[in-house]
C-alpha cells in the first residue's frame, strides 16, 4: 500500500533507518553502498499469531510492525522493516531454541523444498509513506548425511537463523539450487529493497 509518497533526496548522507539488529541485512545494504542508520525495533515477535494467515502475510505484518515501532520514535526518517520465516508445506519454521531442535528442523527442512519469504516495509510517519511487500524464494536441498548433520550442529552455524541454517555459510553443501533471490535466503531480497527505494528516489552507492 502506498499512501501519499513524497520522493526524497539523495544527499549522500543518511538514506534511511534499518530497523533491525540483523548483521546480514547490515552487510547486504551495506554492500550495496546504501548509506543508513541501524536502530533495532523492540516488537515482540512472539506476540504475533500466525495462526488464521498465510506466511507471507504474517511476514508482511511483523515487518510494518517493526518499521512503525521504529518510525514513530523518528517520524520524519524513512524506515525500513523486515521479517524473514521459512515455510515448509505451509508451516512456519522459525529460530531454534536450543541445539536439539535445531536438529529437529534440519532433518525437517532438508527431506524437500521449502520456501524463504521475507516481508519489507518502508514507513515514514512525517511524509504519510507506507509500503509492504514479500518476496519469495523456493530452496531446493539437498539430501544430508547424518555426518553432515551432526557438523551442522557441532559447528553452531544455526544459531539465530530461520530454518537453522545460513545459506551463506552452508552454500552448495546443502542447497542444489533455489527458485528466486539468493539475498532473500540471507534475509533481505535486496532486488525487492532497490526496486522499492529506487521508487522513492533512494539509489544505492555501488
């Protein structure tokens, strides 16, 4: 949705907030020579049901969420939300809480395709700019040995990650190939994000 969008200047200063802690979403915005703030949103993911929506909606409401509980501590900066989940035949597969049920998920999600979706919102409360998309990105596995899993464990690579892995990290050892944007594996679909704010008038450095 798209509610009285101004476009905004590029001065080669500050372009926007990201409103998120993730040191992945930092390096990819950061590669592509955006210049911004970093101010992590304090919403309570746990407080959202996903119960009665898809899992793209789901991602589509946390990122404004997020975005909003940011924007209206600095409502004349532009800022940028997002939530990635993984989804296997529907069900969202989220953080593992412990080594154990990082295991759990691996056999889980690595037994057949399953979909990474991330839900970007942009807000600006002073200029009336809201804007929330998904992106979708299809990961096809591969087939694990149980030696392979119990790497995957022992290393700790799953920590703090959906879906207990990091495509980044992992790379052709466990994915055969993906459908869709590789950066949205990563957690932001950094196509999606250039697309939005080159529509606003924000270009990226690179």
């Amino acid at each position: 949705m798209l509610v009285g969008v101004t476009i905004m200047e590029d001065t080669g200063k500050t372009q926007f907030i990201l409103g998120s802690a993730s040191p992945r979403r930092r390096h990819l915005l950061g590669k592509a020579g955006y210049c911004f703030d970093v101010v992590p949103s304090e919403v309570d993911e746990s407080a959202f049901d996903a119960a009665g929506v898809t899992s793209e909606e789901h991602t589509r409401i946390l990122a404004l969420a997020k975005a909003k509980d940011v924007a209206v501590r600095f409502p004349n900066a532009l800022v940028m939300g997002a939530d990635t989940v993984v989804d296997l035949d529907g069900e969202i597969i989220g953080k593992p809480d412990g080594a154990e049920h990082a295991e759990v998920i691996t056999r889980k999600l690595f037994s057949r395709p399953h979909k990474v979706i991330t839900g970007l919102a942009l807000v600006c409360v002073e200029t009336g700019i809201e804007i929330v998309e998904a992106d979708t990105t299809v990961v096809y596995p591969r087939q694990l040995t149980e030696e392979q899993i119990a790497e995957h464990i022992r290393k700790g690579d799953w920590q703090g990650k959906a879906g207990a892995y990091g495509i980044q990290e992992t790379g052709d050892e466990f994915v055969d190939h993906i459908d869709g944007s590789f950066t949205n594996v990563m957690g932001l679909p950094m196509e999606l994000v250039e697309r939005l704010l080159g529509e606003l008038g924000l270009r990226s450095g690179a």
